[in-house]
C-alpha cells in the first residue's frame, strides 16, 4: 500500500485529521463538522468511532443509503470492464440510461437526455440550451438555487453568493416564489426561458401551491418561453415520486420542456442529466454546441441504472412516502412547543422551528448521533436515504425534543 493510501487508514483522530483539512483544502466550506470514515444503510462512522443516523445523505444524494451492495457490485463491475470512454464513442450504460429517464418521464417522442457530473452543470446545460431559443430573457425565483457555475449562480437568488462574482450572465430577473401575477408580468416576447424548482429545497423546503406550476407552463407557453424545471434535489424519488412536478399529492399534471437532475440520479456517485421533453426542446442543442468530458461516463450511469432498479425493486417511493409521513405526523403529533410546523413532501422536509435556534439544534443532534442540515435560522432539513426504516425515523423523532430544549433553553 502506498503512503498516502496508508495515510487515509491510519486511525487519526478527527481533530487530528481536521488540522490537516484546514492546512490542504481551500475553505470554501468552513470547518467540517466531522471527518467520516465508513458508512452502511443509514449509518456513518466519523474517525474517533462515532455512529451517527444521517438524515441529510450527502444533501439529497446517498438515496440506497452508503454502501448499498447492489450499487457496489454495479459499480466495481463496470469499473472492471469499461471504465471510461470519451463521447466520441458511447457505451451500454449511457445509452441504457438515457432510456430509463425518458421512460420514467414518460417522455414524448423526440425526447433527448444530455449527461454531466453534478446539478450545477446540468443547470448550465439547460441555460444554455435556452440561449439557443434566440431569446436571452430568464425568469428565476427569488430564494432558487440552482448551483455556482456562472450561469446557475446567475440563476440562483442568494445575494452573498451572487455579488462576489458579478457580472454574472445578463438577462435574469427574479420573482417571488409561488406567485402567478409576479411571474405573469415577468414572462414577454424576449423571455427564453422560466426556470423552477417544484419545491424550493436550499430555501428551506419551499413548497408552492399545487396550481403553480401549471400557471407557469400556460404563462410559458403563451409567451413562447420553455419551462425548465429544476429536480436536482426533488427528483429521483425523494418526494415519495420519481419527479416532484409528477407528485400526484404536489403539482397538478404539468409537462415541463426541460429537467435537470442529479443528486440521488447516482446513488453517491456524481452524475446529473438535462432532459428535454419533446423534439423541439430536444434538438436546440446540436452537434458541437455542448459538451463533457465525463458526462455519461459508464461507470457513472452505470451507478445511476442500479439506483433506479434498486428504488423501483425495493418499493422506496412508496417507503419515501410512508417514512416522510411518519416523521411529519409524529412531530406535529408530539405538540413541542419548539416545532412550528413540517413542511415538504415524501423525505424531503423542512421542520419549521418557533425560534432561530436551527443552528444550535443541528448541533446538539450531531452530538447526539443525528445527521440534519440547518437550511435556515429557523429550519431543520431532513432528506435521509430513501431505505430509511420505521425504527430509524422514530428514533430521530425522540431524540428531536431533546435537542430542541436545550437549544430552546440556551437561547437569549
Ligand atoms: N439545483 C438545485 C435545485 C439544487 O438543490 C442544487 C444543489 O443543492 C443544485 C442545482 C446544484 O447541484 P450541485 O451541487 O450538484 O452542483
């Protein structure tokens, strides 16, 4: 074994090896919370042997929990025959792929997948997919998160993110989320495109009214405009459907003319895709236009073919479903004077706090074992692996009041 390959093995403590992250890695992300070492179903292991439940699943992304074995074996498999190819040649899983999703969106015909490696690329691909209506207008929604690259961060509302890199990409205004009249008067002749997410998750789990969204393709459509619907956090069967937009109990039916996907697309492993429903959406990126050196790599979509198989064979919307539910009811059930109320869908859920107290509370959880993520001063995020189990989720929900009370406590 190698020395650095050792190095990752040596039995470090935590403190020891979060000084040699601040030393090496650029910080962009502040200290870490922990360093992880090991992880299985709904488990990881930081690197002093703490156990800990994660609720947040590398933010939407380990939908089979860490380690599945069906993933594993799918992945070391393709690895071992094709491991790489550039796209001047495609290979099975890629092609295989492409399929599933366009079967899975129940896509028109004349529907095409472009791949990349993450969300804020296929976001990318989208914007620029739009450029090519020949209109430069684009209408986001404030508190939107669509990722850093240029052209996503021009999308994605957040000021402090914004401003450092500015000038981003012109032509994008932003409108409050969930409102017809705002988006109505945004949208004209010169707007290529309305960009959305089915529920806000960054913003703390934003979920709009189930007319949205149609008012939003009808508002499009008249103008001409394409309707991109962001499910990089959604998708992929985190809201108990495998795309938000189609949730039955979220969104009156809508077909969108672009998704994005990526998170949970891989099961861990970074793969994102744009779809685009119908030949006209289809064929506005054309040969040259856009491309990846990694996008639709085979052991990438390989990963991705395994997930779908593993959250179709293993019922996990239905378990999205039911689990989201349990926790949401439970909590509300519970009365803590601490919980506001659970917003959200399937196992993605904004727990609205009464007082700013998320970010002590995230860590009190952390030191009790739970994995959440504070996506607001007064917001808990939960969007745990889709295997989640009834003894897990009821776990969190006993542990919840007790964090909540000392951080209630503690607050001025
Ligand atoms: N779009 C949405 C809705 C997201 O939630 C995110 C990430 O949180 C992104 C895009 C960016 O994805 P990535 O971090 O994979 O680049």
């Amino acid at each position: 074994m190698s020395a650095d390959l050792q190095a990752t093995n040596s039995g470090l403590s935590g403190a020891a090896w979060t000084e040699r992250y601040s030393g090496a890695v650029m910080n962009t992300f502040g200290p870490p919370q922990r360093v992880l070492v090991r992880g299985e179903g709904c488990y990881v292991w930081d690197a002093d042997g703490n156990r800990y439940l994660d609720l947040l699943a590398g933010i939407a992304v380990n939908a089979l929990g860490h380690a599945h074995p069906f993933l594993v074996a799918a992945v070391t498999a393709q690895l071992a025959s094709l491991g790489h190819v550039s796209n001047f040649f495609a290979t099975a899983p890629q092609i295989a792929l492409a399929e599933r999703l366009l079967d899975l969106i129940d896509a028109p015909s004349g529907s095409r997948v472009f791949f990349t490696n993450s969300g804020t690329e296929a976001v990318e691909a989208a914007f620029k997919l739009a450029r090519r209506t020949g209109r430069t207008g684009m209408v986001a929604a404030e508190g939107a998160f669509h990722g850093r690259t240029m052209g996503a961060l021009a999308l994605t509302h957040k000021p402090a993110y914004r401003e450092p890199f500015e000038p981003l990409p012109g032509g994008v205004v932003h409108i409050p989320f969930g409102d017809v009249e705002a988006l109505e008067a945004a949208v004209g002749a010169g707007t290529a495109a309305v960009v959305l997410e089915p529920i806000q998750g960054e913003a703390g789990v934003r979920v709009p009214r189930a007319d949205y969204l149609p008012a939003a393709r009808r508002i499009t459509e008249q103008a001409g405009a394409l309707l991109i619907l962001d499910e990089v956090q959604t998708g992929i069967g985190r809201t108990g459907a495998w795309f938000a937009h189609r949730h039955p109990d979220l969104h009156e039916h809508v077909t969108p003319d672009v998704v994005t996907l990526a998170k949970g697309l891989g099961g861990g492993i970074p793969i994102g895709a744009v779809i685009a429903l119908g030949d006209g959406p289809a064929n506005l990126l054309g040969p040259g236009q856009h491309g990846s050196t990694f996008g639709g790599n085979p052991v990438a979509a390989a990963a991705a073919l395994a997930t779908l198989h593993v959250i179709e064979r293993d019922g996990l919307l239905a378990n999205a479903t039911a689990m989201g539910s349990r926790i949401a009811h439970a909590l509300l059930a519970g009365g803590h004077r601490g919980i506001g109320t659970v917003r959200g869908e399937g196992l993605l859920l904004g727990i609205v706090l009464t007082a700013p107290v998320a970010a002590r509370t995230r860590e009190l959880l952390l030191e009790s074992g739970f994995i959440v993520n504070s996506v607001d001063v007064d917001v808990l995020r939960l969007a745990p692996p889709l295997v989640l189990t009834a003894e897990q989720a009821d776990s969190f929900v006993e542990a919840l009041p007790r964090a909540l009370d000392r951080a209630l406590g503690e607050a001025p």
